[in-house]
C-alpha cells in the first residue's frame, strides 16, 4: 500500500482528526474494567485471571510497537492504520466468539494478543505523520492525537456499561456487546484511514522548518545512543509514578480518608477516578502544547521535579485535607498524560523526523515495563502493609516515597539528556535519496 500523498491545498488541521479516529478508538483499553466483574460471574474467573486480556494487551501494545514502527515508516500511515484496524476490531470479534462458546482463551488471545497488536501499530501510525505535518508545532500535533488515547475509556466506559445493562451481563450479553465494540470500531477507525495524508514536499506549509533540515539519526543508530536510554528512563519512571495511582486510584482515597469523620463513598471515588482521567487527556495537550514554548527538557523537569514534590505532600499531609489529595493526585495525573504526548517531540527534537516513528516505537518498551512495575510497588507493598496490621494511608506511605524515588532518577536522566554525536547523523546523500523515493511520480 502506497503512502497517500496530499493533493495540492490539502488542509494539514484534516490529519490531527483521522489520528483521533484510531486513538479514540484503542483508547478503550483503559475501560476493560467495565468487562472485569460480568466475566469473572459469567465465567467463574478471579480477579487476576480477568485482568489477564488487559495485561496481555499492553504488552503486545509496547512489542508491536518497538518491533513494527519500521514497518510503519516504510510503508506510511495508511497501512498502520489498516493493520490496527483489523487486528482491534478482530480482536473483539474472536472475543465475541470466545464469550459465545465460555472459553476463556478466545477471549485472551482476541483482545490481548490480536487486539494488542493493534493498540501498538495504531497508537504510532499517526505519530511521524503528524510530526512532518505540523515541524513547526510537533509537541501540539502528537499532543492532539496521544489526547485521543487517554479520552477513549471517557467514551467507552458509559458505553460499554450501558451496552452490558442492555444485552445482559451472562456470556451471551458479553458476546453481543464485544460484537457490536468491534464492528462499531472498525466503522469509526476507517475514517482515520480513509482521511489521513502524508506531506507532498519537504516543507508542508509555506514558512514552516523542513523536516529534513537538522540531525536526521536512524532507529538503528537511535537505540545505540545514550540519549535513548535517558528518555526512555524518563519515561518508565514518569509512567510508574502515575500508573501507580491511575490503577489504584479508588480504593487509595477510601483508605487515605476511612479513619476520618467524612469517609469516601463509593460513588465520590468512581468520580475521582473520572476526574483522574479528565486531568489525564487535559495533561496530553495541555502540557504538550506547552513544550513548544518552553522546551522539552524543561516541561520534563516540571513533570519530574513538581511531580515529586506533589507525591510528597501527599505522603505527608494528604490524609488531612481531601481538597488537596485530590489536587495533588491531579497534577500528577495531567504530568503523566503529558509525558506520553510530549516525547515524540522530545525525538523529534534529538533525533529528526527521518525515522521518529520507529524510534518512537522502540521507545514505548518502557511504558510495558513501567505497566508492570507501577501497580507491582503499589499494591504487593499495601498488601504487606495490611498483614502487619497497618490501615488508612500508612498502607500506602512507603509507596509513594518510592515513587519520589523513581521520579529522582528520570529527572537526573533528563538532565543528561544531550544532543546526538555527529557519528550518528544520516548522511546528507543517504537522506536526499531517501527523501526522493519517498515521492510519487505525480510530485516529482
């Protein structure tokens, strides 16, 4: 499949809306808990048996990723977009099929290993595009897109609830509801794929940086660079940090207020973990959009220096006032949120457009091992807190000094960040013909 190549006065504010299309879409991996409790009935599955799907699914999120962003590059975004489609949408429907008959291991392999895959290819199919359409705003564009990511369970919560209440909660109802998620996605996603374009020259809009001007580093020589290491170090560290309260979030702020004359209803924390998700999709453009103004490294040590010291006063205060364990757990939501849309600028910025989507890719075997680590270090040391008789926020005191620990590393990380050696740049030559292939005859 041959890149599609933008007609002369196509808009570039049209690609930002077909990369919302397939991220709104996969972003539904954060609303699998809605599934959780109907399977563990229906099937006779425990709690961590139900959550295997999801687990399954981020690693081959991080997986398709790092091993098919060349892909991506080479044969453009159309084809990413294509490919997650399928194998999304396909994942839903063998999960479908799986509910229908009561095996379980349809189920795992439809939504974790099918379905991953597409959350890895699509969740990069957009992001090199984007970047050589907007050189002059990458940090905005990829903030646009990644938003999508972080609002897709906003919609796909209610949504697949109401669906459940619908068709019924037994493994018939799970089965019609999976069906319609994935013919419903397949619909939304083909808009993405039908609506995205790549630039037709170097310099998309007159005015703006080419995006072969600069340091252009392959993937190849990307991943043999210290810079790589410290991003990704700064990413898994600001990922864990956050994970660690995302997947926590309700029975955290029940158990920090439980001792008090106002505990946390039910119902006040399902509302504190929307508005976590809320600060989440707001910190992805927000603070993204903010890194064109101020700097990468710089809107990276806020995530991690300001990050920590929201975690410190959390550890030390927070169980006295609701407003601002609630404010604190905000911020640090939206610096999470900001640290996914912001690092494929971040690339962009060390390594150039030439192959930022593979690298980007290659990069995001952090978020799979902060998705471990950052729930491991929350809930094994609450756990151990609980044996030995500790209750309320002391369950979780040690945990979020750890966390002030992690945040330390990534922001040590992120000032040794430097630029590339010259031994890594792309060849002028090299790029030039690289540049040239990638033109159809009409343009040239």
């Amino acid at each position: 499949m041959s890149p599609p190549i933008a007609p002369p006065g196509w808009s570039r504010w049209l690609v930002p809306p077909a990369a919302l299309s397939v991220h709104l879409s996969i972003g539904q991996a954060y609303a699998w808990s809605v599934f959780k409790p109907p399977l563990e009935s229906a099937l006779g599955l425990s709690g961590t048996q139900s959550a295997l799907p999801f687990q399954l699914a981020i690693v081959m999120l991080g997986l398709s990723a790092a091993f098919g962003g060349t892909l991506v590059e080479h044969n453009g975004p159309r084809w990413a977009m294509t490919v997650a489609l399928v194998c999304f949408s396909s994942g839903f429907l063998i999960s479908a099929l799986g509910a229908a008959v009561e095996q379980y291991w349809l189920i795992v392999l439809g939504y974790g290993f099918v379905g991953g895959i597409g959350l890895g290819i699509g969740y990069i199919s957009p992001v090199s595009t984007l970047i050589k359409w907007f050189p002059d705003r990458p940090g905005m564009a990829t903030g646009i897109a990644i938003m999508g990511f972080g609002g897709g369970a906003l919609i796909a919560s209610p949504w697949s609830a109401q669906m459940l209440e619908s068709f019924g909660s037994d493994s018939s109802g799970i089965a019609l509801a999976f069906l319609v998620h994935g013919l419903s996605y397949a619909v939304f996603m083909t808009l993405g794929v039908l609506l995205v374009r790549v630039p037709r020259g170097e310099r998309p809009v007159a005015g703006t940086p080419s995006d072969v001007e600069g340091v252009q580093v392959s993937a190849r020589s990307a991943v043999r660079t210290p810079q790589f290491w410290c991003l990704w170090v700064v990413l898994c560290m600001n990922v864990t940090a956050g994970i660690g309260i995302l997947e926590k979030a309700a029975p955290m702020i029940k158990d920090f207020f439980a001792d008090t004359s106002t505990p946390v209803s039910a119902s006040a924390a399902a509302g504190f973990v929307a508005l976590l998700s809320a600060a989440n999709m707001a910190g992805r453009i927000g603070w993204s959009s903010t890194s064109d103004l101020v700097g990468r490294k710089n809107v990276y040590r806020l995530y991690l220096g300001v990050g920590a010291l929201m975690y410190a006063l959390i550890a030390l205060i927070g169980d006295s006032s609701k407003p601002l364990f609630v404010l604190c757990a905000l911020v640090i939501l939206s610096f999470y949120g900001g640290g996914f849309a912001t690092v494929p600028a971040y690339l962009k910025d060390l390594f150039g457009a030439y192959q930022v989507g593979a690298i980007h890719g290659r990069l995001l075997t952090a978020w799979s091992t902060a998705g471990v680590l950052g729930p491991l270090i929350v809930n094994w040391i609450a756990d151990r807190q609980e044996e030995a008789g500790k209750h309320g926020s002391s369950l979780y005191t040690l945990s979020l000094f750890i966390m002030i620990g992690l945040l330390a590393v990534g922001f040590v990380a992120n000032e040794l960040v430097r630029p590339v050696h010259v031994r890594h740049h792309v060849p002028a030559q090299r790029k030039a013909a690289d540049a040239e292939r990638q033109q159809p005859e009409s343009a040239a």
